[in-house]
C-alpha cells in the first residue's frame, strides 16, 4: 500500500458543489474515465446467487438489472475495495460466525458501499424521472443530513479509518434456519432511514448505517436473544423492530474528522450529537410498529388483525407470553 500523506487522510466532500455522476470517483473525487466503475453488488455475490439479470424497481418506477448498477472509482480505490470483497466473500462461505468476526466496521463499510450505490442511483435519476417520486430524496432535508454524516464515515472503503469512541452503525448478524429457510439471497433497504439488509444463505446482516450504534445499544438485549438459528418469521420480527426503531432515531450524529498530522496512518473520526438534553428516541407507537411488521409479515398471511389481538401488546414470534425466547421450528405451527 503506498505511503499516506496528511493530504490523504482528509475526507473527499462530493457535497461541496454536488459532485456526483460518472465522471467522478465517488471516493476520492478523482476524474475517471467510462470504464473506471466497480458493481455496487460485487461480482462474487453477482456469480454466488445469479443476481446479474435480476431486476430492481427504482422510486421512479424504471427497472434496472443489477449488473447495470455500477459506481465510478478511480484505479488507486480499487484495490481496497477488492481486498474487502474478498475478505467478505469467504467469510459469508463459511457463515454467520465467520461475518460477525470480520467486526462491526468491515461490515458497515462492506454494506454501506451497496447502500451508497443504490441511494444515488436514486437520487440522480430524481433529475431525470421517468415518473417523479411520491416523496424525493432530494427534497428531505433531514435525510440529506444523514446521508452527508453517512458518506463521511464510508472513507473508510478510502483509507484505513478510525471511529473514536463510537461505532460507525448498528449491524446486526442473524442466522435463519436451514432447515425452514431456502432462499439463498434477498436485499432490502430503507432510503430514508438509511437502513440496509442482505441475506447471504443462511446468515442475514441488518445495519443502520448512521446511528453511531445507538439502535445496536437500544436492540442489545433483543440481539443477544436472538442469537441462535430462528425461523425465517422470527428475523422478519427482528428486522420490523430494527427499521422501526430507525424510523424512530431523532437525532442526527455530527461527524467530525481529526486533523490529520505527518505520520498519521489513519483518518480519524469523533461523533457528537448536539442536543444532549433531548430524546434520542421519538416515543414508540404500536400501531406504527404493527404496520411495519405486518409489512414484514405479509408473506406469512399474518394479518394487521391478528398481530393486534391484544393492542397493547403485539404479537411476538420472537418472545413467547411468558416474555422468554421462543422457539419455533415451524410456522403455522402444526396442531
């Protein structure tokens, strides 16, 4: 790896003059040529799941395959992008044990990059929409905020980088049981939550890309419970108190980057949040939780009536009525 200088360790701000589109690097800001791209799903997972002719609909209601979605990247980010990769690709070989011990970091990093990809496909097409979004990205403000404190801490996928005192975001890695579970890969996302989950086999990664692992705080209990193989209708409960809890998260964190000195090795990053007297979260509502999970739910034919039999507590498959880790080798259970 050629030696870092301070220059180095500054990050890129694409945000300064609006500097996204092809001809630049998303990294780095360096001008790039047409063939100067890397896939947003990596050619490992494109050959691993027979993603690449895939389609995905877009806000704008055009569908892309996702071979096409590519990012431009200068030659000199490439290679650390590729040792990610690679690292990545055995690891999801050997399963959820091998993913969770690449580390919190690796695994943002590793995710966002997707997340990133996908989120700016979207918002450049918002210039040109084949047919204009019900709420833009664009438009949202507060999401704009986030999504700036989010691409500061991805220099990481750049240079070597450090997060002082606080991890990047809440990633969580499940394990679905093989033998209620054969779908092989998913992808799910919320843009304005900056929420972002993949299935690969039978580990499932569910981050939230800008929370400074406030949610991995608030969700630590629930993790730990969790953590064993769980019928495909458990993680999609996981998954519902995750995005909802981001849905939730008032706050935005402000990135800071260190100033870098000669010598320096790594990009450091401090995070604060401003208003230290308010609530983190805003107040939980079951009948917003409710909707999200029954939106989780819906292939399972669990409907809003069922999961809001007792409205004050909504159906768990997570817990049992006792309050204790259920287990649940099938669902519907057999009578």
């Amino acid at each position: 790896m050629p030696q870092l200088t301070p220059a180095d360790l500054i990050p890129y701000d694409p945000f300064d003059g609006m500097q996204f589109g092809p001809t630049t690097c998303f990294l780095s800001g360096q001008p790039v040529g047409p063939d100067d791209t890397i896939p947003v799903f990596a050619d490992w997972l494109q050959a691993r799941y027979g993603l690449a002719d895939r389609p995905i609909q877009l806000l704008d209601q055009r569908t892309v395959q996702i071979k096409d979605l590519r990012l431009p990247a200068s030659p000199a980010v490439r290679p650390r992008l590729q040792e990610l990769e690679q690292r990545v690709a055995a690891a999801a070989a050997q399963g959820p044990d091998a993913l969770r011990a690449l580390g919190d970091d690796t695994l943002f990093l590793w995710m966002g990059k997707m997340f990133y990809g996908i989120f700016i496909t979207e918002l450049l097409n918002e210039f040109e929409p084949l047919i204009k979004p019900k709420y833009p990205l664009a438009e949202n403000a507060a999401l704009v905020r986030r999504f700036q404190a989010f691409y500061q801490l991805l220099q990481g996928l750049r240079v070597p980088t450090e997060y002082a005192d606080f991890v990047p975001g809440s990633v969580f890695v499940l394990e679905a049981d093989p033998a209620e579970d054969v779908t092989p890969f998913e992808y799910d996302d919320d843009l304005n939550t900056l929420v972002f989950s993949i299935k690969l086999d039978k580990a499932v990664l569910v981050a939230c890309l800008v929370d400074i692992g406030l949610i991995g705080q608030a969700m630590g209990k629930v993790y730990q419970d969790a953590s064993r193989p769980l019928h495909p209708v458990q993680i999609a409960e996981f998954k519902a108190r995750v995005y909802y809890a981001a849905h939730l998260l008032h706050v935005v964190p402000d990135i800071y980057p260190r100033t870098p000195r000669p010598g320096d090795t790594t990009m450091v990053f401090d995070a604060l949040i401003d208003d230290v007297t308010g609530a983190i979260f805003n107040p939980w509502e079951n009948g917003a939780y409710t909707q999200a999970l029954g939106d989780l739910w819906h292939r399972w034919n669990i409907s809003l009536a069922d999961i809001v039999q007792k409205p004050a507590e909504p159906l768990s498959l997570l817990y049992d009525e006792s309050g204790q880790p259920r287990e649940l080798k099938s669902w519907p259970v057999a009578s």
